[in-house]
C-alpha cells in the first residue's frame, strides 16, 4: 500500500508540474502570438506606403511616356511635312 502511495504521490506532483508547464507555455505562446501581431501590422504598414509611392512613381512615368508619344507624333508629322515641301 505505501508503494502505491508514493506512486500515485509522484504521479500527482508529475501531473502538477506539466500543469505549470502548460500555464507557462501557454502564456508565452499568447506573448508571441500579440509581438507576431503587432510587428506583421507594422510591417503592413510599411508595404504599404511603398506600395503608394510605387504606384505614383508609375502613374507619373506612363504620363511622360503619353507625353512623348504625343510630341513623336507631332514631330513625325513636322517632319513629313516639311519632307513634302
């Protein structure tokens, strides 16, 4: 009896130590999880305006690039017509 005693004793101190364990882990996971999202937000942000700039950096190069096809154009024309004369 006293040896089932003294292992059901460490079975029970067994289980309380994985039960602390457990608690602690948990409680890390949960800091992780939060930094995790905390520097993905961030870092979202980040994309984000330069995401922004990327696309008015583009919109302002196909407006140059309309612009000088639009003066091509014309000096193409200039050009025949003064070939003609």
């Amino acid at each position: 009896m006293q040896l089932l005693n003294e292992r059901f004793a460490g079975y029970v101190d067994r289980v309380r130590f994985l039960d602390a364990q457990n608690t602690r882990l948990v409680d890390e996971l949960g800091r992780l999880e939060s930094l995790r999202g905390t520097e993905a937000a961030r870092i979202k942000a980040m994309f984000h305006v330069e995401l922004q700039q990327a696309r008015r950096l583009l919109y302002l190069v196909d407006a140059d690039e309309t612009q000088l096809q639009l003066r091509a154009s014309s000096l193409e024309q200039e050009l025949d017509h003064v070939t003609q004369k």
